[in-house]
C-alpha cells in the first residue's frame, strides 16, 4: 500500500506544529511547509515520517516542490493551508505595500495550495483540503483591515472550491479559528480567565483530522471553532 502523504503548508509553533504531530501520529508522511526553517524547530527531526521545507507560498514554483516533495512519499491525502500575516493598523495608515503582502501571503497563497492539492487530488477522485479562517473571515474590524481583507478572500476561495471540486471526490473545508490559540505570548490570559480558555493548538489539530475522516455522504464545509469562555 502507498504511504498517505498529509501536506502543512505555513508551519510555525502554534497550530501549524500541531497538525503536523497529529497527522504523523496517525500513520501520514509528513511534508511541513514554512517561508523559514527556524519556524520548523520542535518538530521531531527523528520522525522519517516528517519532512521539512522551505517554501514562500506565495510563489507558484515553492507551492508545487513542496507538492512534488509529497508526491514521492505517497498520494496527498490531505492538504492545509495554515499560513498568514497580519499587521495591525487603520485604513489610513495602512501602507499600500503591507496590505498587498498580508493579501498574498493570507488569500493567493491558499489559492496556489488549493490549486496544487486539487490538481493531484482530481487524478484519484479524492481527498481533504483544509483552510484555516478567523473571526476576521466573517467580519471585518477597526485596525484589521490587513488580516480580514485576506481572510475574507480566502473563504471564498474555499467556498468556490467546495462547489467546484466536491461533486468529483475532493472535499474542501474552511475552520473559523475564533478566539486566541494558547501560546506563550498569551500564557498570562489562563490566569485571568480560567482553564481552557484559549483554543488548545492539539484540539483544534483533532477536528481538522475528524473533518479529513468524514464520510461523503456526510461533509462539513464550515465549522467554527472557540473556547467554552469566548463570546460570540
């Protein structure tokens, strides 16, 4: 049997690594995609079932070597699109420049990787391409302008994929990620809020692997996920 192959593309500390170990707990080859190697430190070097590159996915040629790379290892079973940026600031001080970065980075890269997955995808009639969303993926808020441009490009995206590519086997899903994933940066906001008030990066990793396991007869498009204490 050839190896099931899962392929991350914007891989840092938080979620990114995350997925990473869970898809490699259950058996997948690994390919763990980021613009910089430093953001692939933590990861099990040791594991033979993880691969590392470097990938600016906002470059179509990066976008298909890190498909290509997976496609030695096995059929891609499941991509996800996980990469972003994001520089707080009003609409009048947003630089023109900066803008169009955080739009490449956040919407036409997840556009090159959803190309890259379905075009492989389509061969066999099947597989899972995930799109990691935000609030900011369903409204748009003073000083965000920079992150929900994106995020809202990005949603359609998956959206017109969805319809595009579901009636041919491949299923395509968009996770709204609503609330701050715990980190070190926010390590002081337990204290103030209590357990488990900020989204737990394995537990969000653990939907994305249910969402690739739904039977067809039965496939989430949209879920949004929060911590019990987030208000929506």
């Amino acid at each position: 049997m050839p190896t099931q192959t899962a392929v991350v593309v914007g891989v840092g500390p938080g979620l990114g690594s995350a997925l990473v170990r869970t898809f490699a707990k259950e058996g997948y080859a690994v390919v763990a995609a980021a613009r910089s190697a430093s953001k692939l430190k933590g990861l099990e070097d040791k594991d033979a079932r993880v691969v590392h590159v470097e990938c600016d996915a906002t470059k179509p040629a990066d976008v298909e070597r890190v498909f290509e790379q997976a496609a030695a290892l096995g059929p891609t079973e499941v991509a996800v699109f996980n990469a972003g940026t994001f520089v707080r600031g009003g609409v009048l001080d947003t630089d023109p420049a900066e803008f169009e970065r955080c739009w490449r980075v956040g919407c036409f890269a997840g556009f090159l990787v959803g190309q890259s997955a379905a075009r492989r995808m389509l061969e066999r009639g099947a597989g899972t391409i995930l799109f990691t969303g935000a609030t900011a993926s369903l409204r748009g808020g003073a000083g965000f302008v920079n992150l929900a441009a994106p995020k809202f490009g990005l949603r359609a995206v998956a959206q017109s994929m969805a319809r595009e590519f579901g009636p041919k086997g491949i299923h395509v899903a968009h996770v709204v990620i609503d609330g701050q994933i715990r980190s070190e940066r926010y390590a002081h906001l337990l204290g103030e809020r209590g357990p488990d008030s900020l989204l737990d990066p394995d537990a969000i990793a653990e939907a994305y692997l249910a969402l690739h396991r739904q039977r067809r007869s039965a496939w989430t498009h949209e879920i949004d996920l929060r911590p019990w204490s987030e208000k929506f």
